[in-house]
C-alpha cells in the first residue's frame, strides 16, 4: 500500500470544484461520477489517497460544477509508477492546458519525426527520492533532455555532467534523484543535448528552476514534481514534404499503377531528400461501376474499406510460377503507359486477387493475424463485403434496384449468407483481400515511421450516394440533396460533387460517432490528415436533386430571409419575377444565336409580354440534362448550356426547411435577371446579398463548426489540416487557430481577395503552404496558362525585370520552390511533379499531361502516373543532394 498525497494549484470560480480521476478504484477507475473531490486552501486544492494492489497509477484532474463536468485537462493521463516498498509520495501536479504548441503531440511528432524509445526499465527508488517528470516535446530523435544545476549531482551547470532523463511517452521525460544527494533549494534547469556530440543544443528559457529536494527528508517518502513544462519560448518546428496520389506511384514492380508497397521507394526518396511527409489522395474504395469513372478517389463506396487496385501483387507471388509470369508481363505493359489504363489494371487486379485467393484465402482466414483483425472491423467488414457481393450479382451499385436487399437488414444479409455457398465463398474473398490491404499499408506506415516520415491522409468531406454509409445509415444523410461549392476560381459554375449532405442533427444524437469512427480508423494508417473542405463543418453548400450546376446551390445551414425582412431591405420582392426564372425575349439571341426560334418554338411557353417560361418537360436542370444526354453535337451544347442557364436566371432560391424564406442566389449580380433590375433596387440587392454571403453569419457559422469539430479532433492523436479555399468566411480563421488546425496557403490563391498573390512571409505559421494542389495546375503548366499573371508575378514576385520567359526554366523552378521553403508556414508541403520541375533532365515532355484534375469537368478521368519510375529516381545522386541541401538550408 502506498499513500497518494495529491496537490495542485487551480483558480475556480464560485461553485466549481477540482477532482481527481484515475485508473485504480479508489480513484473511480475513469468513471467520472466517483473522482475525488478535492479540499480547498485558497488556490491549493489536496488530498490523500491509499492506493493497493498496482504500481502505475493512470490520472487527470477535472472541474465539476454542481452535476456538470466544466472542463477536463488537456492531453494524455498522468502516470506515477507507485512502487509499494515507498510508503507516501508527495505529488505537486501543475494543470494541463493545451500548449500553443499541441501539434508537437501529434503522432506525427511522438511516434514519427521527434520519436524516441520508451524506457521499460521501472523507476528504481532511492531511500529519500525526488522524481522531475517533465514535459518537453521539442527533443527530436538525436536529442535528449537533460537536467543539470548548481550542485555536484546536477553537475555545477557543466553540460558534460548534464543527468540524462528517461522517456516516457507523448513529450514526457522524467528521472529519480536521491534527495539525500541534493542540497536545499538546489537550483537547476532542463536542457536540451545531441546524443552523439554531448553539445547543448538548447537551455531552458526563464529563470533557475528550484528544487526543494528537503521534502523527501522522511524515510520512503517520494518527492514528484509531476508536469513540469520545459520553457522554449521560440520554438518553430519547420518540416518539408511531398504530396502524391498513391495511384500515380510508379516502381518497376507496380502492375501498372501505384500500390502501396510502392510507398516504401517513395518514402525512401522522401527521407533521402531530407523531407519528413507524405501527403496522399484518399485511398478507399471507390468501385461502383467497375469503369474509368471509379478513377474519382473522393467518391469512396466505404469510409473504412481500402482500395483493393492498391494491393501490392508483386509482394505477394502466385506459387503457379508460370501464371504469375504470365501477369507481370501483363503488368509490365500496362506500367509502361504514360498514364494508367484504369479499367485494365482493375481487370488484371481482380483476376490475381481472385487466383491469390484460391491459393492463400483458407490459410490466411484461419491465421491468427486475421482473427485480431476482424476481431476490431467486422462491424463494417460484413456490410462492406455483402455490398461488393449485391453490387456484383446485379451488375449496379444503386442499392435501390437490389430488391430485398435495397433497405439494409443485417439478419437477412446473414440468412442470405448461411444458405447461399457462393454468397458466403464472395464475403471470405472481400474478408481476405481488406486484409492484405490493411496488413500491407500498415507495414508502410510502420516503415515510415521508423524513417522518421509522416504519411497525410486526405479525408472527404462527402460520401457517396451509393456507399455503404449511406445504405446501412442512410437516416445520418440528406438524400434529398447533394453538396458542391459555390462558384470558385476551380468554377464559374460552382461544382456539383453528388454526395449527399450530412444529417448533422442525427449525427449529433450520438455524439458524432460515425465520424470519430471514421477518423480512428483512418489513425490505422496516417499521423496526419487532411479535411477535405473544411468549410463544410461550418456550413455545406447543397443543392437541390434537380439541379446540376452549383449555381443553384444555398448555404447550409443557414439563415435565410423572410419575405418581410427582403421588402424592408428596399427590394419589391416578386416571387414570379425574382424567384423563378426570369427569361426575357431581348437576351435570347445572346445565348442561343441562330437557334433562339427554334429555342422559343420548341422549349419555352409565353408567360407575358415578351416573357417567357420554360415547358414542363425541361423546367429543371436535371430534366435538361437528361434530355441532351445522347446529342452531343455543337447544336445541342449549345441548346442544353443555354437552356442550363436559364434555370439560373434567378435571384432568390427558396429554402428548402421554411417555404416562407429564401436565400440570395450566388453570383446573382452576373444574371440578366439583375441587370433588368432599376438601379435602385440592384443597390438594394447588392447590400443584402453582401449582409447575407459576409456578415450575417459569422457568428452561426462559428458555433455549428464548434459544436462538432473539438469532439472530432481530440478523438485521435493525428495531426489536423484543413482545405480552407474557396469561399472563407471571417469566422473560419480564427476557429482552426483556436483549434491548431492547419490552414492551406497557396501564393497563387491568396486568401486575401484584394491580393494577386499571397505574401509567403506573412502566411500564418499554423499552415501548410504549396505551389499547387491536385486540382491545379503545377508550376511549369500553370507559367504558360496566363501571360498577364506569369508576367506580374516575374516582376513583382520574383522581382526580375524585362520580360517573362515563354517556358518556366528549371533555374526560375528552383527560386520558386526555395521561396516557398523559406515561408513562414510550419510545412512546406510540394507536388512531386514541382519538385522535379527543378531538373530540366528530369522533366516530363508534356507539362499540361502533370496536372491531376480539372474540377470544373464533373467526369475527369484521374489517371495520372510519374513519367519517371522511383527506382530511376533514386539514382539521381546529383539532383537527390540538390533537394537535400534545399531542404537543408
């Protein structure tokens, strides 16, 4: 048995208490309705424990007030190896807020790049002991902290005689001192020391620290300065990387794509060049049609489920030697491709899957790895492999033409299954291939992180209407709508994504647990994420099912104006008129030229004089759509854009909660419908719609993201990056700062709209900065996009005088990316095709060919691959030393 004496300091106010939680059952063992309750001395809140039977004690402190617990300390639980033969252990806790700097307790930083090995060795106490637990996550992995002071212990403040602390976990350090060693109010302080030298690579900021060692004077009593914070005022962390879809790796083993054992070259490469991150495109399964159109990697059939076309064949060999033959050679032609053949490389990948299977599949089933692995994924194991067993019998991934089986019902799937040989047979083969897949990605990051890199996921912010998800939780969802952005520098049309939005009110019924779900699983395989349209946790954009363009979209949720609120505002507000489209006979002719009579003739109905509105048959976007869908000639675009158009000419949107209250359309000011408008009533107009898209809810926005993200966040240890572009309210800012959340700054799309390019020396440092994203152009296509803005940014960017170049030199590539290097931003994170523009050996022949996707084309194909295989680029000994010393400096 050993006595627990606990002390803290904390300031509450009237009613609150601070208690104590912890694993043992005197201390409630975690459940917060038994911690002890402190007592009180002014600011000194204490008590005492009797601990028996373990010799780590887990705990944290809290703040009740009445019934309510106010607030809970940040970070890990307190550990206190509280051996029996000490009788009492004085313990003087410091409160844990979170620290400025919280991402230093990311597993990007404790378990990749400032990971060190925890000691197993227990805590041996002296007779009269003092234990220093400190918390310093600023020590990477050639550094070690240390304690040194004005005594012969501590070493007289020589750094050679420096004591050595032992790592814990998470940022923590601690060491035993023998009290009877330490004279009375020593005075002391941590360092920071290079193992291999022995030089100070850092001293403690501040004054002396004080060590009042005399408390351990009493036989078996130990003195615990527990959470002590190591000062390092200045601290910035700077980190490089690259980001890369996995599907555009290319190895002499790939089977022509990227698979994930091809991640091993890649982060061989990303360590060898003095970088420490991976950034990746999501890498779920996205198989619904079984064509090119499956390429979309953000239109995931599962938020759990791998990809099975990243399965890496090579690393698992078919035993019929001349089978396996057969597929590398087939493989070998199709990774011979300038960019991937998505269709045959599924085909290839299926077929091997299905032969491994018959191979390996009972062995593997029956192994013990498997057990623990559907021990912790079986609750969407089975729904995942029944879908991929329905979507194949009915040849479609529309679950409402799957019959019986369109509503999701766990016991008939498992009838189903029990008494049908060849459903049960296709549910081991889906069991077996996530297995691979998890076993052979967490190899990777395994690897990785002993490399010292981080790998970044990429987490959508949709879901596909024909998911898993939305089959087995479809009441989490708004099937009724899709999401999309507004009208963007991507799109003058806005963008339509399909996805379904979210159901927040269902989601916030149980705490958010699909989505703390979906990011502990994403844990399995990334220290870092990134959010995909962040914005999307303040307010989505959704548009109704019958439209196609993201013009007719509204922010939700929002706040919309009542009819009454839009006739004060000084706007005669007609419904007719201004919510419905208004078509005018004068503007026609500008849109649909020679065929505008046979437009009016065959597509439009008088509504007045010279008004017009559109037949039933194509009074809709989607209805116009379909109709045009098998005419792809210029006549018929230009009918079907023109008629698309039309459908916009609106300038309210009514919402779809409240039939009394209606949002201003985006973008309303470029409509004939407003320029028709008296100049009175435009200006009208324009302050509204400027009070509603600004102003109005800064606030609102705010507190929707706040109420779900913070749970969201803390459910994992990974670090938290979001995709801010695009239309960013105030609010936005300030809420990932106040989270740490990391914000995407891109020169070129600068935040500030008043900007052409972003000022890389002001970009915040809770950042990530790049040249380019996945859905731009990279810097050697983008210089030949618009002579105008290559043209500024030669001059007033690089700062060179005369004329641009017609092509972007390696040389200039080279200055861009060190200015990028040289940002303010935490990381600096660059596309692999930018990065090889610093090469012109290393070039790829057709600079537009690097691009990845074009969001404003709904169908793009995702299909591309490195021009230059990793194995090659590992030999680039020169141009490797080039990127080292660049990330060097």
């Amino acid at each position: 048995m050993a006595l627990l004496s606990f002390q803290i300091n904390y300031h509450t106010a009237s009613g609150q208490q601070v208690c104590l939680c912890g694993s043992t059952p005197e201390l409630g063992q975690f459940d917060e309705s038994k911690a002890i309750v402190l007592s009180a001395a002014g600011d000194d809140w204490f008590t005492e424990v009797n601990v028996t039977g373990t010799k780590d004690v887990y705990y944290y402190y809290l703040i009740r007030q009445g019934e309510s617990i106010i607030r809970r300390e940040w970070g890990a639980n307190r550990k206190l190896h509280a051996s029996k033969d000490k009788k009492k252990f004085l313990i003087h806790d410091l409160w844990k807020s979170k620290p400025w700097h919280a991402y230093l307790y990311s597993s990007v930083f404790t378990s990749s790049i400032f990971r060190h090995a925890k000691e197993p060795i227990p805590l041996k106490y002296p007779a009269h002991s003092v234990l220093l637990n400190v918390i310093c996550p600023f020590a990477n992995r050639e550094q070690q902290v240390c304690v040194t002071g004005n005594c012969d212990t501590l070493g007289n403040w020589n750094p050679e005689g420096a004591l050595p602390l032992s790592y814990v976990d998470e940022g923590e350090w601690q060491i035993v001192l023998d009290a009877k060693k330490i004279p009375p109010s020593c005075e002391y302080k941590f360092v920071i020391r290079d193992k291999a030298t022995g030089e100070i690579i850092h001293w403690e900021d501040g004054g002396n620290r004080i060590l009042y060692a005399e408390k351990a004077c009493e036989q078996g009593v130990v003195f615990v300065e527990m959470g002590l914070q190591y000062h390092y005022h200045n601290f910035n962390y700077k980190g490089t990387g690259t980001s890369i879809p996995v599907f555009s790796l290319k190895t002499n083993e790939s089977f022509g794509i990227g698979e994930f054992t091809d991640l091993y070259k890649m982060i061989d490469w990303v360590s060898l060049t003095g970088q420490q991150l991976i950034q990746l495109l999501p890498v779920n399964d996205t198989t619904a049609t079984g064509t090119w159109r499956d390429s979309y990697p953000y239109s995931a059939i599962s938020i759990y489920a791998l990809h099975p076309i990243y399965l890496g064949c090579h690393a698992l060999p078919l035993t019929d030697k001349e089978k396996f033959q057969s597929y590398t050679a087939e493989a070998a032609r199709l990774n011979s491709l300038a960019e991937i053949d998505y269709e045959q490389v599924l085909q290839l990948k299926t077929s091997y899957g299905r032969d491994l299977f018959l191979e390996r599949g009972e062995q593997v089933l029956s192994s013990a790895g498997y057990s623990a692995f559907y021990g912790i994924n079986s609750h969407w194991l089975f729904p995942y492999a029944c879908y991929c067993y329905l979507r194949d019998r009915n040849k479609r991934a529309d679950v409402l033409e799957w019959g019986e089986f369109s509503s999701f019902d766990e016991h008939l799937l498992q009838h189903m299954v029990e008494n049908n040989p060849d459903a049960r047979r296709e549910i081991c083969y889906w069991y077996f291939i996530q297995y691979l897949l998890h076993e052979q990605f967490s190899g990777v990051k395994t690897y990785a992180r002993e490399k010292g890199v981080t790998l970044k996921g990429d987490i959508p912010i949709g879901i596909s209407r024909n998911s898993i998800d939305a089959w087995t939780a479809p009441g989490l969802f708004n099937m009724d709508t899709q999401s999309g952005a507004p009208p963007d520098d991507f799109s003058y049309l806005g963008q339509n994504w399909g996805f379904p939005t979210y159901n927040w009110q269902a989601m916030a019924e149980d705490d958010y647990a699909w989505w703390i779900s979906r990011f502990r699983k994403m844990s399995d395989y990334f220290d870092a994420y990134r959010i995909d349209h962040i914005l999307g946790f303040f307010r989505i954009w959704e548009i109704p099912l019958h439209a196609v363009q993201g013009l007719l979209g509204y922010f939700s949720p929002a706040l919309p104006y009542w009819v009454e609120e839009i006739s004060r505002a000084g706007i005669p507000f007609d419904e007719e008129r201004m919510a419905k489209p208004f078509i005018h006979e004068h503007y026609l002719p500008e849109i649909f030229g020679d065929y505008t009579d046979e437009v009016k003739d065959s597509y439009l109905d008088i509504s007045g004089w010279q008004r017009f509105r559109l037949k039933s048959f194509c009074d809709t976007q989607q209805k116009i759509d379909q109709l045009f869908a098998d005419l792809p000639d210029e006549k018929s675009r230009r009918i079907r854009n023109g008629l698309l158009s039309l459908c916009t000419e609106v300038l309210f949107i009514r919402d779809r909660h409240d039939q009394h209250r209606f949002h201003p359309r985006i973008t309303a000011q470029y409509t004939y419908s407003y320029r028709y408008l008296d100049d009175h009533v435009k200006d009208a107009f324009n302050r509204l719609y400027d009070d509603f898209y600004y102003y109005k809810h800064n606030y609102f926005w705010r507190e929707q993201a706040m109420q779900k993200l913070p749970a969201l966040l803390s459910s994992t240890s990974m670090l938290a990056c979001g995709e801010d572009l695009g239309m960013v309210p105030d609010c936005v800012p300030s809420v990932m700062n106040e989270l740490q959340m990391l914000s995407l700054e891109i020169q070129r799309m600068p935040k500030d709209a008043k900007a052409t390019f972003a000022d890389l020396h002001s970009l915040p440092y809770l950042s990530v900065c790049t040249t380019s994203t996945h859905d731009m152009s990279p810097l050697r296509a983008w210089w030949t996009e618009n002579r105008e803005v290559t043209q500024r940014y030669y001059n007033e960017v690089l700062h060179h005088e005369g004329t641009a170049p017609e092509a972007c030199s390696a040389v200039l590539c080279r200055e861009i990316l060190t200015n990028h290097l040289q940002s303010t931003a935490m990381w600096v994170i660059l596309p692999w095709q930018d990065w090889m523009s610093a090469d012109e050996k290393l070039w790829n022949p057709h600079a537009a060919a690097e691009r990845i996707n074009i969001p404003a084309n709904p169908t793009h194909y995702w299909r591309y691959r490195m021009h230059l295989s990793l194995d090659d680029l590992l030999k680039e000994t020169n141009f490797n030393q080039m990127i080292l010393d660049m990330n060097r400096r």
